[in-house]
C-alpha cells in the first residue's frame, strides 16, 4: 500500500510538472556548470554506446537529454518513464525508437535485451534503489555498461540525509516524495544487484547536493 501511494505521488508531480520541466533542470544544471550536450557525451563514453546498439534511458522526463545522447552516436533508443505526461512530451523529440510507461523497478522487458542503459535523476525517486538496479541487470546482456547520474546529499547516515531530500523534493521538485541517500549506499547497491562499480564521479559545481555520474558494468 506505501509503495503504491508513493508511486502515485511521484506520477501525480511529474505528471504535473512536465510542461516547464525541460526549462527548468536545463537552467538548474547550467548554473551547475555542466549542459545537456556535455552529459550526453558523458553517458555515451561511459556507457560505450556504438551504432547498432539497442540502448535503454530509464527515465526519459521530456527527451531532452535523449537528443542529446543519440545524437552523439546514432543507435535504437528505447525509453521509459513512470509519467505519462513525460511520454508525451519525449514523443516530440522524434529520437526514440520506442517509448513505454513503466516502473523503473519493473521493467516490461527480456532478460538481456539491451546493450547498454543509462539514467539521469530518477534513482532518488525509486523507493528502492536495489530494485532498480537489479532490473537494470537483469534486462542487459552480459559485459554491458551502464550510466547513473543522481544527486548526492553531503552526510553518510541515511535516515538523515532521506528526511532532508524529503523536504528538498517537495521544495525543487513538484513535490515529487524522494529518497536521497548517500553516494555509497548507491554504490552498495549496484554491487548487491550484481554490478561491477567502474567508477563514481562528480560533474559541475559541489553544493549541498553532488551530483555525480555512476558507471557500472555487467560482468
């Protein structure tokens, strides 16, 4: 009953907040110091993406960062998002292969179906992170590398840094619930799902909340 209250909640805000959404993170990480097209590149050399792959983008918000990652290299992008709304607004950018409303912890696909996946600011918004990394293992073939970019809050005891992203989402975020842990307790969590961690990184400008790409790999 919590976690599908709390999957309505999230629907609800960004249901609600698609229509300014691109605008309003584009600004948000351009003060950050970084752009969409320098996180596309990004995720592309991470995620090692070529011609010809079948890439999965977990959470696609509006498709703004979807321009940009195909546009680096040009493959079969298939993308996922919890808001119908999101969809919508993805389905404009005409660089998807397909589009699919999911749940991010329950992916509607085969085991090892793609060769690579990437995500940007969606995992504080799973209720458990674990979960979404075991789906992301699940659905990608053997040797397959994948790209998680999230914010970070500055501490290391959960709880704490949980009830203070509580009040961050409601406050950035459409009051969106989220659960912010700290940048180890996503680590860990890869690991457990299976993972191999490449390597944790930190892009743009440190504030309260690091943002940071995440690369790991399926062994």
């Amino acid at each position: 009953m919590i976690r599908n209250l709390y999957k309505k909640r999230v629907v609800m805000a960004f249901d609600s907040w698609a229509a300014t959404y691109e605008s309003d993170v584009r600004d948000k990480i351009n003060r950050r110091g970084y752009s969409y097209a320098s996180l596309g590149l990004a995720i592309v050399n991470r995620i090692h993406a070529k011609a010809g792959d079948t890439v999965l983008e977990v959470g696609t918000g509006p498709g703004n960062l979807g321009i940009e990652v195909n546009g680096a290299c040009g493959f079969q992008l298939v993308g996922i998002d919890i808001s119908g709304r999101m969809l919508e607004k993805a389905n404009e950018k005409t660089v998807y292969t397909s589009l699919i409303r999911a749940n991010a912890q329950s992916l509607p696909f085969s085991d090892g179906s793609f060769d690579c996946a990437y995500s940007a600011f969606v995992f504080h918004s799973l209720i458990d992170q674990y979960c979404g990394f075991r789906e992301l293992y699940r659905i990608l073939r053997p040797g397959a590398f994948a790209a998680i970019i999230d914010l970070y809050p500055a501490g290391t005891s959960v709880w704490k840094t949980a009830v203070a992203g509580l009040f961050h989402a409601i406050r950035y975020e459409f009051g969106a619930p989220a659960i912010y842990v700290p940048l180890e307790y996503t680590a860990n969590a890869a690991r457990k799902a299976g993972f191999n961690v490449c390597s944790v990184e930190p892009i743009g400008q440190k504030r309260d909340y690091t943002h940071c790409i995440v690369t790991v790999n399926k062994l």
